[in-house]
C-alpha cells in the first residue's frame, strides 16, 4: 500500500492518464484544441518533475517527446510515460530510489560521526547518531502508513507492531534513541565512549538492512 504521498502522486497521474483522451484530434491526428494540450502538458510535466525529479529517466524522456506535440501519436506517447511512471511508483520504484539516496546520505553522516567519535568527541558523535536513526525511523514509518511527525520512540514502538522488525531490534533501537537524547540533552555521564561507539556501528548495519 502506497503511503499518502505517494498515493497523491499515484491518482494525479490517472488522471491525468484520463484527460490526455479528452484532447480532440482530426482524422489525420492532428492537434485540434492546443490550449487543452498545453494546460495537460503543464500538468504532466510538473507531477514527473516533482515525484521523479528533473535526473529522472521518466523527465528526461518526457522532455523530448514534448519538443513537438501536435499530433495525436505524440500524445499517446506522453499517455505511455506515464502509465510507465504509475507502474514504477505502485511497484515501490520511487521508494527504492529515495531509500537509496537516504542511505548513501546516512552513510556520509555516520562517517563523520566515527570519526569525531576516534578524535574524542563521543558526545557530538552520539547526537549525530541520534540525528541518522530518527531520521530514518520516520522514512520507514512513512513506507508502512505510520504517522512520521510522532515523537521517534514512539515511531519505534509502532513499527515493532506493525511487525516491521521484532523486539531485539526495537529494544536495540530505544538505546540508540536514549543515547541520542542524552547527548542531545548534556546528559554526558549516561553513556560512554564504548556505548556510543557500538551504537554508530549497529545503526550502520541497521541502515544496511533497510536502505541497500
């Protein structure tokens, strides 16, 4: 099941699938209303741009089928982009591909992280743990239709019963947060260097599992 955002983009391009059978052509397929056609392509070429993106193979392609679109073949093309774009996105295509770029982020962060942690600043290195898990405990929760604005223990608690993982991981999981938070807080005798040390390590491989 597609979480809100995505299911907002999934029924804009329906419908705009619809209209693009709505704009009148002639028996020799030529464009009659082209004040429809371009309100459609404004219409088409800003969901692609806004749930894909301007690097996309998706935006890319639309931009060269809309060099010249007079004709009704031309508009049955834009029509396959994008029934394409609605199956990559129902199929978890555009999930994948934000979830990929997240990682590849996370793993910046969490870099510098360990290395502030072997420089002696366990405390920074422990917020910005803190600052990577969160962060990803609501991009997962958006994947499964949980509420992403909540505070992130609860998060927690709510992907363990959505069965997203189980308790091992969840209890591992509010350590983390509890860590974090002291950190976040000046709380600096709650935990020491080892402990955060082990937290970075152990978000790195939770982010393997979930983000690769």
């Amino acid at each position: 099941m597609l979480n809100p955002k995505y299911k907002h983009y999934a029924n804009r391009l329906r419908e705009l699938i619809k209209e693009s059978r709505s704009i009148s052509c002639d028996s020799r397929g030529e464009v009659q209303d082209e004040t429809s056609l371009h309100s459609w392509l404004v219409k088409v070429k800003n969901v692609i741009e806004v749930a894909f993106g301007t690097n996309s193979q998706h935006f890319k392609h639309l931009e060269k089928l809309t060099k010249s679109v007079y004709r009704s073949f031309h508009i049955n093309a834009i029509e396959g982009l994008l029934k394409g774009a609605l199956s990559d996105l129902e199929g978890g295509f555009l999930i994948g591909q934000e979830f990929l770029i997240a990682g590849e982020i996370f793993d910046s962060v969490l870099a510098q992280a360990k290395q502030l942690h072997k420089s002696g600043y366990k405390d920074v290195a422990a917020v910005l743990g803190r600052v990577v898990i969160e962060d990803a405990l609501r991009r997962i929760a958006g994947q499964e239709n949980i509420e992403d604005t909540q505070k992130a223990s609860r998060i927690n608690d709510d992907l363990k019963k959505a069965e997203r993982y189980g308790k091992p991981q969840w209890r591992q999981i509010k350590v983390w947060l509890d860590i974090g938070n002291a950190a976040a807080h000046g709380k600096f005798n709650d935990y020491d260097e080892e402990e955060v040390k082990v937290m970075i390590e152990g978000i790195g491989r939770f982010l393997a599992d979930e983000f690769k």
